[in-house]
C-alpha cells in the first residue's frame, strides 16, 4: 500500500510518496505543514489515477524513474486548426445560415 510521510527538515516541510517496502515514489518540500500534505496527497491520487499497466512494472522493475513514466501518460494539448478552405473568404469558418 502507497503511503504519504510529512516530515519537518529546518524551514521547510518534506512529503514523500512511498510503495510498499518504503522506498520514495515522488517527493517534493513545501514551505508550510498543510501545503505539504495537500502536494503529497495530490501526487498519490495522481499515481493512483494513472493507475500501473504492465509495461510500466517492467519498467519499475528495470530501474526506470517513475517521474519519466508518469510525465509520458499525461495527455497531449489539443491542437486547433484553420478553418477549412471550402468556408469561403470573410465566412471565419461558420457555415452560412
């Protein structure tokens, strides 16, 4: 089971996602207790939402970093295009009523 660990280290606070035998998945310092536990929270609801496909445990299991896996399953940004050419000049794409 995945778990969150908020530590106190000098000025700041430090969250880590571990797996099960303890080892850090993501990390990352904040600069209140709160934040801290918001971002730890947000990054295991993200790991369990991506969810673990089989290619993705080899990797694991390969010495791969997790952020490289996570970061290729994030979707693409939409991409617009021009308006077609049969619209017509001036018509910005709508067709005519």
């Amino acid at each position: 089971m995945k778990d969150v660990i908020v530590t106190k280290r000098r000025r700041s606070w430090e969250w880590r996602v571990t797996d099960e035998s303890g080892r850090p998945i993501m990390s990352g310092r904040e600069r209140s207790r709160p934040a801290a536990r918001y971002h730890g929270y947000r990054a295991l609801f993200m790991l369990l939402a991506v969810g673990q496909r089989p290619n993705e445990m080899q990797a694991q299991h390969s010495g791969r970093n997790i952020g490289q896996i996570v970061e290729r399953a994030r979707l693409h940004p939409v991409v617009r295009t021009a308006p077609s050419a049969s619209a017509g000049p001036g018509s910005g794409g709508l067709p005519p009523d």
